[in-house]
C-alpha cells in the first residue's frame, strides 16, 4: 500500500509573490518500476539462488527525484510516458495520488509497458538490472517524449546526455527558469565537455566526483569543481563519504560540507534526493554551505530505507532527525552548528524515531 506523505513545511513560502509560476520545479525523464531486494550478504553467485531479507516495489527512473522534490513541498510537474499496463496504473497513482505531482505534462501509452529496473542492495552497493523499450514518438512532443512547451517554473532539472541537445532546456532557460543538471556515465569514453552542449543553459551542475574529474582531467574531485567553473556558474561535486564541495564562479563563495555517518539499507536514488535537496535550499534563498549540509541530510535519511522513490525523506522525517541529534549529549558540537539553521524551519511536531515508512509494494491496494 503507497502511503500519501504530505508536506508539513513549505520552504519557499517566503519567496513567493503574486505572479509566480504556479510550478516550482519541471523535469522530465523515463519511469521505471523498481523492484528492490535487500538484505543480501553478498552479491548473488552465478549458479545459486540467493535469499533476500527485505523487498518492495515503487516507481523509479525519473520518478525518484520527482518525488523527493514532492515531499520537501515544492510543487513539482513531471512530464513522462506511462504504459498502460498495470506497472504503470500503479506507478502513475503512486506519483499524482500519494505524492501530489503534478502529471498533466505526462500521457499514458497504449500497448506499450512499462520499464522495469531490478535493483539488489549488498555491502552498501547495488547492482542492478533494467528492461524497457522507447515509448512511440508523441506528435505533440518532438523533443524525445518532453512537451515542446514546458509549462512556466522556478526551476527544471535535466540529465545531460553527451552530444545530445534537449531543445525544451534552451527553451525554459529563455523563459527565466533556472537549470539544474546532471549527468550519467559516458558509455563514449570521451568525456568531453563541448559534448554536454545544454550546459551552457544551465544555472548549476552537479556530478559525483569521478564524472567531475574524467570531464575536466583533473585527479582532484575539488580541483575539478573549480574547473567546471569554467563552464557553468555553480559546480557541485558530490564526494560519497566525504560529502560534497563546491564552487560559485559569480560570487567566488566555495563551501565543502562532511558526509553524514549512516547505516546505508539501499542507496536507491540518494543521488537524485540530494539534487532534490540542493534545488530546494537554492530556490529557498539559503547560503551554499546550508544547501549543500540539506542535500547531504536527505540523501543520508533516504538510504536508511529501502526503495528509490519512496525511501525520500519529507520535512517529517528531518524534523525527526534533528530533534534526536539534539538529544545527544556526545554529538560533535560543530555538527548542531552546521545544522541549526534547520530550527526555524521545521514543523512544531515530528514523528518519534526510528521511523517506519510504509513498505513499498504493489502487491497490495489501499481500501
């Protein structure tokens, strides 16, 4: 049963003014259905079957920071295809139903299923295996399945492919939405920049350390970030354990935040949670570092949990959070001074902790 999570907070209630887009974030991209297991020693052996302690099921891909952008408050839109098979009845409820995402820039396919991603979590990795097909062209979206009119936002997040432009992000930036993007691995081996040519529209870029590095040919992830510089006005460079760093070229403000100690369950979609984190602190006005410390705290809180899209925190949850970091009296005194901004932001009640999330599945309906 997918249980609606409500936002308690809304974080950019002190920016907005009569005439704002009625979205705060667009972003567009495949849905998948995950089916996660976890709870596995090892990885599994050719040959053998191998038993998992834990599984759920939810909608993944694009999804999972559609999601994340939905639980911290902002009001996001999501433009995707949908089989209309169940996998995709399911995974569409999910999204416009349990998390109120907005799907009018989406459409259903007929006769075409949904993509399916198996994903296994072990040893604080996961490996995992995908199926799906493009979906028919639409004739009202030329751009590769997005709308060729993006409805007006704060912002937008797009994956940068190389040596591929999605003309709806020149297209939003020229309306004052501000971009965000990242990037997968370059299956070319070329790793080069003049390829991600939908850079140069974007506000901010966030890759992980060995992306930054093989982009810049650079052997330092921080070194990197101050490379990218170059070519786009925010860097971002997420550094695993060690946290993230970055750099913005408009004001020369750096800020390099530590990592969160956790118990990592599945790191399902931490990655598209900490951009999700990221663009909220950014369109909230907060400064880097605030952003960068938010970023780091929900991917953290979201790999305790099992499950890409519905493993992301929502405000409850870090309220949770801090209440039991303070608690603390051995908790390093410069991590609350790091975090405190967070106290004027929180709800007035929090749930107890440990939390317990509903399980993710589509094995069963809600009444």
């Amino acid at each position: 049963m997918v249980v609606s999570v409500q936002p308690t907070v809304d974080p950019l209630k002190a920016t907005r003014r009569a005439g704002d887009p009625a979205c705060d974030v667009y972003l567009t991209g495949t849905v998948f259905l995950d089916i996660i297991f976890t709870g596995l020693d090892s990885a599994p052996v050719r040959g053998t079957e191998s038993w998992a302690r834990g599984m759920g099921s939810s909608p993944g891909g694009v999804a999972n920071m559609a999601t994340a952008l939905a639980r911290l408050g902002l009001h996001t839109s999501l433009a995707a295809a949908f089989g209309d098979d169940h996998y995709g009845e399911y995974c569409w409820d999910a999204l416009e139903g349990g998390e109120g995402i907005d799907l009018a820039s989406s459409r259903t396919v007929p006769g075409w299923h949904t993509p399916v991603t198996v994903s296994m979590a072990y040893e604080g990795e996961r490996t995992m295996v995908s199926h799906g097909h493009e979906p028919p062209p639409d004739a009202d979206a030329p751009d590769g399945g997005a709308p060729c009119c993006p409805p007006r936002a704060r912002a937008a997040i797009a994956s940068l492919t190389p040596g591929v432009r999605a003309p709806w992000i020149a297209q939003a930036a020229r309306s004052g939405t501000r971009i965000f993007a990242d990037v997968g691995w370059d299956d070319t081996g070329r790793w080069d920049l003049t390829g991600l040519a939908d850079l140069e529209h974007c506000e901010a870029f966030l890759p992980n350390a060995e992306e930054a590095m093989r982009y810049t040919r650079t052997s330092c992830p921080r070194a990197a970030a101050r490379a990218l510089t170059d070519h786009v006005p925010l860097a971002v460079v997420t550094l695993g354990a060690e946290g993230a760093y970055a750099v913005d070229a408009r004001t020369g403000e750096t800020a390099d935040v530590p990592a969160i100690e956790v118990e990592a369950l599945d790191p399902t979609g931490a990655g598209d949670v900490f951009v999700a984190g990221f663009v909220t602190g950014t369109l909230a006005g907060w400064p880097l570092a605030d952003r960068l410390a938010f970023a780091g705290l929900t991917a953290a809180l979201s790999v305790q949990e099992f499950g890409g899209s519905l493993s992301a925190p929502g405000w409850a949850e870090v309220g949770a959070w801090w209440r039991r970091v303070r608690e603390f009296d051995e908790q390093d005194p410069v991590a609350l001074r790091r975090y405190s901004f967070l106290e004027d932001l929180l709800p007035a009640q929090s749930r107890p902790w440990p939390l317990r999330r509903a399980v993710p599945t589509i094995g069963f309906r809600s009444a």
